[in-house]
C-alpha cells in the first residue's frame, strides 16, 4: 500500500502582463516549479501581454512537497530572459481547495531572499554541566542549495546565531551540497526566550554574499527534546516589509491537488469483478451498473470517470466490451440520428479517452509529416474575404502585390494540397491502426447499422467512425500539435490560422460533406472537390478498417504482446564516463534512443538497427546532473549495474526542460518495481578524484541528495496502473454512494427485493447491493490502513519556527 499525491495543473491564459521588450511587448512562458524544482516549461507565446496557453498536466510526486510555483518569463533570443513575476501555491493552499484553486491570480515579484531551496542537517543537543548548560549545535551538511554563481554553483556557510552571538562554518567553495561538520556551542541559561537561527549564505569575494535561507528553534522547546537531528527545510527571509507593487499582470490557472491512498490489490479485487462482470453481462445484465454510474455522474467529472473506468477496462482485457456497452446503451436512447454520439456522454468521453491511450502512436505516424510541413512552409493561407489582408503576403513576380483573389485561390491550393496529403495518408493507414482500436471501430460500425437500417441513413455508420476519429482525434491534433506531442511550440498566428482551416476541411470531409455543414462557411467551396473526393476515400478506408475478424484481431494483439511495448523514443546526446579524463559538453554524441519495458537502446538512425544500452532490470536511479557538471541543465544520469553487477552510468543530454522530464518520468515508471532501487545519489560527476557535488574523494560514496523516483509526469502511453485506476473509481463512487442507496430503495421498492446490506456477514445478490457492499468493505479497508493515517513528514519532538 502507498500514499501518492498527483497535482493537475492547467495553465490557462495571463493577461495585463508588462512590456519587456523595446517594442512594448513581451514573449511570455511559463516554468513550473514544485519546491523549486523545474518540471514544466510551458510553449512561448511571442509578441503578446495577454497570453493564451491552454496547457493541461498531471504530476504525481512525493507526499511531502511544499509548495508549487508558477514564474512567468519573457523569452529574449540574445541575452537572459527576464522574470516577469511568478504566482505561489502552498501545499496547505491547495489542500483547503478540494475540488481543486480555480481562477486568477495577482503575479508577484521574485525576491532572491526568499527564493530559497534545499535542507540543511544539523544536531541540536543540551549539554549538561557542573555550572551551567550549554547549547551544542552540530553544521552537518546540506543538499540541493540554490545555485547563485554563474559557474551553476554556490560558494556556502553557514552562521549560527544565538543570544547576540555569531559563528560561522568555513566556506564550501564550488558546491551545492557542501559538507561540513563543524560544531558549535553556546551559554544556555534555563528559560532563555532567544531562538537558535541557523543561516546558509554564498560567499563572494566582490559583491555582497547572497542568502540561501535560514532556520529557527525555539530554544525551550529544545529543553524539553534534550537532543534533535535531522534535514530540516530552508525558509526564506520574510522579515522584510513588501512595499507596494507594480502591476505584474495576472495568471489563471486551474490546480487540483489528490492524496489517494492505494490499497493492496486484493483490497480492489471485488470491485473490479463487480464491474468486469457487468460489462460481460452487456445490456442483458440486471443490474446495469455502468448506466447508473454514468447517470449519476456530473459534467464536470464525466472525463475523468471515463478515463479510470477506460484504462481499468483495458487492463482487464475488456476496453472493446465496455465500449460496446456504452453504444449499445447511447444507442437505446436516441431517437434522432443526427444527434448521436454528439454530447458528451459516458460513451463519448471513454472512446476520446480510448483513442488517446490506443491511438496516439497511430495519430502520429498519419499526422506528423503534414503538421511538419505546415509549420515548415510557413504560407499565409486565408479562405474567407473578410479576412484577407494582402500586406501579409508580401509580393510577387516583377514587385506587384497580390490581389485578394490571388490570394485566395494560391490560399486553395495550399489547403487542397495538404488536405489531399492527408486522405492518402489516412487511405494507406489500414495495417498501421492498432488491431484493438479496429476492432472497437468494428462494434460501433455495426451497432450504428442495426440500429438505423434504413437506406436514408446509409452513411451513417460511417459518421458514427469519423465523429470519433476524425472529430474528437485527428482535428483537435491538427488545430493544437502540442498539445498532442505534435510538436514542441505553439503554432505562431499564421500556421495557427491554416491549421484551423485544414481542422474544418476535415470536419467538413468527417461529416461526409452534408448540406448543413456547407451552409455555415460558404466560403470554404474552393475545398468542395477535395471534400467530396476525401468522402469516398474516407468510407473506402473506413470500409477496409472495419473488416478486421476475430482470429485476425487476435493474431495481431498476440504478434503485437511478442514486441517490448515501446514507451518512448527520440533523439539524445551521450557521454559515458570512462576513466579521468575531463567531462565537456562537446564529448556527447547525438544517436536515437528507444525506450520499451524491456530495455533502453540506441541507434544511428530511428531506422538503423538498434544495440541495448542498459536492461531495464539493471537499472537504480534515473535523476538529473547539476548544471555545472557539464554547462547545461537539461543533463540526466541513469544509473545501473552491468552484465557483473559493476555500478556504471551514463549521462544523456536533453534539448529542453521538457523532453529532460519527460525522458526521466518515462525511465523512473518502467523501472519503478525494480530491486534495489537508490535512495540516495550524487547530481554531479566523479571528476579526478573527487566529486564535484559534495567534493567526496569516495566514488563508492552514498550520495549527497536524495532520489526522486515518484516525481513523474502523467502521459497517456503509461504503463496502467490497475490498483489506482481502482482507488480513483472507488473515490468516485463514494461521493455518489448517498444517491446509490436511495436508488436502491426505489429499486427494492418497485420489485419487492430486500433492504441495502449492512453488515459483511450479509451476501447481497442484487449488483447495485453488492456494489455497496464492495464500497462499505473498502471503507472499511481504508480506516484500517497504516498508510490512511501517516503523517506528510517524519515527525519530530523539535520543530523549527515559521
């Protein structure tokens, strides 16, 4: 059992924001922090003071963070971007949120004093003597400090402050996680009111040193504990008053925090045969858990209950069984064919969250090339009169500008063309589409024709595909890449404006070009040939993707369940350390890397063929390099044991804060029920004889810092987790437990059943009965668990003042 926290972070928009450029304007980003630690770096939005980012993440981390952050920088080309502001959230903060903080927030202004980080170890202790008492502390070390050098380090030490009196550790030069042990020691006088202040500060030898942070005893409390050791957390310095500030803008953000208790997998096992069973049963079941649960699901939660119940689904096997419950029970309650799947409904919400977990390879080979070309060309493309501005695009020929229907039909032509690139993408796509996602295409195909057999609804069978395919997957791709791992950045405004209007020509081509969608934009006929030849190309190829039997299905599950599942794959830079030579940056070597359950490979190409690097058996901690090390701060280390049991590690360089993130999140979830994974390790390299973190001489050394295996992003080509998709369901369902029960009574009320079980001695037979019975036992299970009532930190009898 484990106690995990996730946050769900959407960064929405930032407007009033100030001009930081000589052009009175700024390039904002986003960096999001978690106790000052980079984990996201949102897209750049250039020539703008009211920014929209639309941005959605899922973290899981440690229980015990502190605090996330959110900066706003401007990005500038040619020397250091500017700090615009930033926005704090407390744990505290968000855990008096529930249903999560939602709104704006006032940006702040960074103060270096209180941009803090890092532990310190200290040992406090009452020495007892002959005349008088003593109070004894011992500077042990310290970890993760701020860097406030240029070198990416910090010169540090620490003054240790008690009833007017001063002392101060010798400087640690070049390191962030200096050691020291050095002692002090003070007159103590009983019932003494002075507090015990232990600062970090960095060194210079020109300027005035800067603050690293501080920490504060009460001193009585001390009396009482007698002695105290431990890492204790570095404040910042706030006994300085805020004076009044400028307006920095304002940032909305949407931030959920979840603690969820995860109990062992035997504890989730009647639940999941509840449920499983229910799905086997289809339509024909009873009880129809599934239409209650959805029926008594709001809005708002409708997306993440689809997702829990989709992944626990598929984990089971049964992804292309509950789906099919879900179109037969939308099916059973639509009258109007128009109507269909056009709400957001269980139905509708799971197959979007289908598409993403099974598709999303698929979306990128079809999508790719073309989201690449529109990017690379850069045209100015604009279909609608009204919005043409003919200065955009430049001249042509002998210097003559260019007419509005030059322009519009040189618009045409672009659009024809990458329309036309995509339907024969699309076309030759059959064999590539994931056997399981073919197969649910297969079920709904078919449910839609039994359901309206009419010969005026012949094409419906085909929308009924491209309501889900084309628009709730391959559009929302197209009109935002990023988002769907696309590409890296927002479209600028002129590849943002063609990407929307390919996004409505494949509407147009999904709503297999009726009259109505015509109707709206008038002045997207330029597009009808193309549309009206894309709608034959697209029932021939929903016609081939639907012809997929059983025995094929299965062949293909079982040739696909011989390959290591791939995780992830791209581009990095390595270095593998071997004997003393020096670390530079110029010593890395670009290849491909391929990450599977297996193993982490390389190759010189993605087509070449591929050596294995590291067993992902063998692997104890995949963290990040300090920057010094090697001059950049997108460096990872993996650390692993070779084919004889030799602790090796290679280092791999990223491009970026994200693809470093995503790269360790990836490697830290296939490795996570590895043996003997590290708890501790060094964030430098062993350069020489020593080092450079912590300047230990001992290459066998612990390590200075502490791993940071939990921290990971969520991504939709994660490995399922069974038992917290359980946890998740079950939360859910408890919070509609009340509603349950009274349908229940209705029930029992309507058939003359029995009354709702209350106690576990009693066997319900009724599925609803024993879903409440599933959700007392599990309450039950919760109340019992060690893990429920853990505190967030390691108590202590001596805590330091805030």
């Amino acid at each position: 059992m484990a106690k995990r926290s996730s946050l769900s972070i959407r960064i929405v928009e930032g407007k009033n924001l100030p001009a930081k450029d000589i052009t009175g304007s700024s390039d904002p980003y986003c960096i999001v922090k978690v106790d000052n630690e980079p984990i996201i770096r949102t897209a750049t939005v250039w020539k703008t003071l009211c920014p929209f980012w639309g941005e959605e993440y899922q973290v899981y981390l440690s229980p015990t963070f502190h605090a996330v952050a959110f900066y706003v920088m401007d990005e500038d080309a040619l020397s250091r971007d500017d700090v615009i502001g930033k926005v704090c959230l407390t744990r505290d903060t968000l855990a008096a949120h529930p249903k999560g903080f939602s709104g704006w927030a006032h940006l702040t202004e960074v103060d270096p004093d209180e941009e803090v980080q890092g532990e310190i170890h200290l040992r406090l202790e009452v020495v007892r003597g002959p005349r008088a008492c003593r109070l004894r502390c011992s500077v042990l070390e310290a970890r993760d400090l701020a860097p406030k050098d240029r070198n990416g380090a910090s010169d540090p030490f620490v003054r240790v402050r008690y009833n007017g009196r001063m002392q101060e550790t010798s400087v640690v030069k070049k390191s962030c996680y200096p050691r020291w042990n050095e002692t002090f020691e003070f007159e103590l006088e009983e019932g003494a009111a002075e507090a015990l202040c232990v600062e970090a500060w960095d060194w210079d030898l020109v300027s005035r040193n800067d603050f690293l942070g501080k920490v504060v005893f009460n001193v009585q409390r001390l009396w009482v504990a007698q002695q105290e050791e431990g890492w204790f957390r570095l404040q910042p310095d706030q006994s300085k008053s805020r004076q009044e500030e400028d307006n920095l803008g304002s940032l909305q953000l949407e931030v959920r925090l979840r603690d969820e208790t995860v109990l062992p997998s035997g504890c989730y096992q009647p639940l999941v045969q509840l449920l499983c069973h229910e799905v086997k049963l289809g339509i024909q079941g009873p009880g129809q858990l599934i239409s209650l649960i959805e029926e008594m699901t709001s809005t708002e939660c409708r997306q993440d209950v689809a997702t829990s119940l989709l992944k626990l689904f598929l984990g089971q096997g049964l992804a292309k069984d509950f789906l099919d419950l879900l179109f037969q029970l939308e099916l059973g309650r639509t009258s109007e064919a128009n109507t269909l799947f056009r709400s957001n409904s269980l139905a509708s919400k799971s197959m979007e969250s289908f598409l993403k977990v099974a598709g999303m390879h698929y979306l990128h080979g079809v999508l790719g090339p073309i989201i690449n070309r529109v990017f690379e060309e850069k045209k100015y493309v604009e279909l609608d009169p009204s919005k043409v501005e003919v200065k955009d695009v430049g001249c042509s020929g002998l210097h003559r500008p260019q007419t509005e229907a030059e322009v519009l039909e040189q618009s045409a032509q672009t659009l024809r063309a990458h329309l036309g690139a995509l339907l024969s993408a699309l076309s030759r796509s059959v064999r590539a589409c994931p056997a399981v996602v073919r197969a649910t295409f297969r079920q709904l195909f078919w449910r839609v024709r039994e359901r309206f057999p009419g010969a005026q609804h012949e094409n419906l069978p085909f929308i009924a595909v491209t309501s889900f395919l084309c628009l709730r997957f391959f559009s929302p791709a197209i009109m935002a890449p990023k988002l769907f791992h696309l590409r890296e950045r927002h479209a600028d405004a002129r590849t943002s404006r063609t990407l929307l209007l390919l996004a409505k020509a494949v509407q147009n081509v999904g709503n297999m070009d009726m009259q109505a969608s015509r109707a709206k934009e008038a002045w997207m006929e330029p597009l009808q040939p193309t549309v009206r030849q894309g709608v034959a190309q697209l029932k021939d190829f929903i016609t081939k993707l639907v012809d997929i039997e059983e025995k094929e299905e299965l062949d293909l599950q079982r040739a696909l369940g011989l390959q290591a599942p791939l995780v992830k794959e791209g581009p990095l830079f390595i270095h593998r350390t071997k004997g003393k030579g020096p670390l530079t940056s110029s010593s890395f070597k670009k290849l491909h890397f391929s990450l599977t359950t297996e193993a982490l490979s390389f190759a010189k190409t993605p087509s070449s063929k591929k050596s294995t690097l590291i067993k992902l058996a063998n692997v104890r901690a995949a963290e990040k390099v300090e920057e010094k090390s090697f001059g950049s701060s997108h460096v990872l280390q993996v650390i692993y044991t070779d084919d004889a049991g030799r602790p090796q590690t290679a280092y791999l360089q990223c491009k970026c804060v994200n693809e470093l993130n995503q790269w360790l999140s990836a490697l830290r979830k296939v490795s996570i029920n590895n043996p003997g994974l590290l708890g501790s390790y060094h964030p430098g390299v062993f350069r020489g004889d020593k080092w450079s973190c912590c300047h230990q001489k001992d290459r066998t050394d612990l390590g200075c810092d502490k791993t940071r295996s939990r921290v990971t992003l969520q991504e939709w080509n994660d490995p399922l987790d069974q038992d917290l998709e359980a946890q998740l369901i079950y939360q859910h369902l408890l919070g509609m437990e009340a509603a349950l029960r009274e349908k229940h009574r209705e029930l029992s009320a309507g058939t003359g059943a029995g009354s709702v079980p209350t106690g576990p001695c009693e066997a319900p037979e009724d599925p609803l009965a024993q879903l409440l019975q599933v959700l007392q036992n599990l309450r039950e299970a919760h109340r019992s668990s060690p893990a429920g009532s853990l505190p967030a930190e390691p108590s202590r009898r001596l805590q330091p003042q805030t």
